[in-house]
C-alpha cells in the first residue's frame, strides 16, 4: 500500500543524494548500451547520457539527465542542469533513432536546465524550444519518465513525449517551491506550502492527466530497492512499445498532438 505523504515529503524523497541516477536504471534495465556522445557542434555534456540499447532484445534510443553519486560526479554532471549542447546531443541521438525507426526512451531527473552566462550565450532557450518543436513531430514511439526531479523547460525538453510516466516519489513543476515562494509570496521560507499549493506530486499530475501512469516505489524511496523499481518499469515499457508501436506514424502523431493540445482546455478557476 502507498504511503500517505505530504508533497514535501515527496520532494525530500526526490532530492535524496542517494536516490537512483539514470545510469541506474540503465545499467538494469537495457543490455548492450553503448553511450554515445558530443552535439557536433560545441561539445559532450556529461549532465546528458545518451545512447543505444535493447530492451527485452529490441534496439532503442536511451537519454538520461544524469545527476552525480557524489560531490566529485555531480561537479562533472553539472548536479544534472543541462547545458545547450546537451539538449542538442539530446536531439542529435534522437534524429538518429528516427531515421532508423528506434523507439526514444527518456529519463528525466534535473532541478532545471543550467542558467548560466554561457549557457544562455550559446542558446540555452533555443535549444529546449527546438527540442520541443521536433520531439513534436517525431514519427517514432516516445516514453518519457520522470525519476526524481523535474524541474522547469529543462525536465520539458525531454518529456514531449506520446507518454509520460512518473515515479511514486518523483516531482514534476515549473520551478521550485523555494522559487515559487520567493517569487509570489516573497519569502522562500514558505516552500513547504508552495509544494501543495503547486501540485507537484505524481498523484496530483495524474489526476489532472499531465501524466499517464505511476509506478511505485518501495516504501521510503527507489533507493530501498532499485532492482524492484528497474523490473517494473522494464515490464511497462515493455507492454507499452508494443502497444505503440502498432500504431501508424499518423497515429502516433495525432495523438501525441492532440495529447499536449489539451491542457490549453484546463478550466483553473
């Protein structure tokens, strides 16, 4: 049975340092993955693995925003905030499984994409948009899921996807609820009652159909059991290729058009 937690709580599970990375659930849920690296056009972002793999022995695109085991990894990972060229060696990989017609699996885990002076000089927005604007019009079955964070454009470039999944404990928003607090109420201390007010759980999202599916975590986080979260979300991916890779490319595309279009009909009031 879940555990009955506060979006606080969650968020604190979801920010665990030793909560599952992506190159966790890879290591167990993919053989034969070769990581392949670089944008061709500034360099390789190590906060974004990205490569080849098979799942249950069918060939697939995998990428993960990777965040470090530790204080000397998440240095070289950037704590898992994306550069520019990451989202491009992201697009790169993923032009690549459509013109050899691979299924795209995402794994997101990123507070946000990284706002500094450089990335913004080499086109930190333009590169999420041009993601957005081309995994929109992908003609290859897309999965996304959500494994800890995600925060803001930078968890969104990876998650335009024909699903998206989250994990029991993982979070989902625009931005923080530190920033939430600080920027509406102007006081970062009241982060915990920005967490509920922003419905940031993946029970929340679920019920409002931003997600599509839940997949449970052991009680106190993934990081009590990896191998039984890795089992469960290779036996859904799985299940659901299949499902959607019956489709016709104009299925998959009206769908996945028709998915996103939705929200715009969300009545907030």
């Amino acid at each position: 049975m879940s555990e009955v937690l506060s979006a606080w709580e969650r968020l604190m599970i979801a920010r665990m340092a030793d909560r599952p990375t992506a190159l966790d659930y890879i290591d167990r849920i993919f053989t034969s993955f070769v990581e392949l690296h670089g944008d061709r056009s500034f360099g390789d972002d190590k906060s974004i693995v990205s490569g080849i793999g098979l799942l249950d022995g069918e060939p697939v695109t995998i990428i993960g925003i990777q965040r470090g085991r530790d204080i000397k990894e998440n240095i070289e990972r950037n704590f898992g905030s994306p550069n520019p060229e990451g989202y491009r060696k992201a697009l790169r990989h993923m032009k690549m499984a459509e013109k050899f017609n691979r299924p795209i699996i995402c794994l997101v885990d990123t507070k946000g994409a990284f706002c500094g002076v450089g990335a913004e000089e080499r086109g930190q927005g333009e590169a999420i948009a041009k993601n957005l604007m081309e995994m929109a019009g992908m003609n290859v079955p897309m999965i996304s899921i959500i494994i800890g964070e995600g925060g803001s454009g930078g968890a969104l470039a990876l998650a335009l996807a024909d699903r998206v999944w989250m994990l029991e404990n993982s979070i989902y928003s625009i931005l923080s609820p530190e920033g939430f607090a600080s920027i509406l109420w102007k006081d970062s201390k009241r982060a915990k009652e920005a967490a509920e007010v922003m419905k940031i759980t993946s029970l929340d999202l679920y019920k409002m159909g931003v997600i599509d599916k839940i997949i449970k975590e052991p009680v106190g986080g993934a990081q009590k059991d990896v191998d039984f979260v890795s089992i469960s979300i290779k036996e859904n991916l799985v299940k659901e290729l299949k499902v959607l890779k019956e489709k016709t490319q104009e299925e998959l595309l009206e769908f996945r058009y028709r998915r996103f279009r939705k929200y715009g009909e969300f009545d907030y009031i």
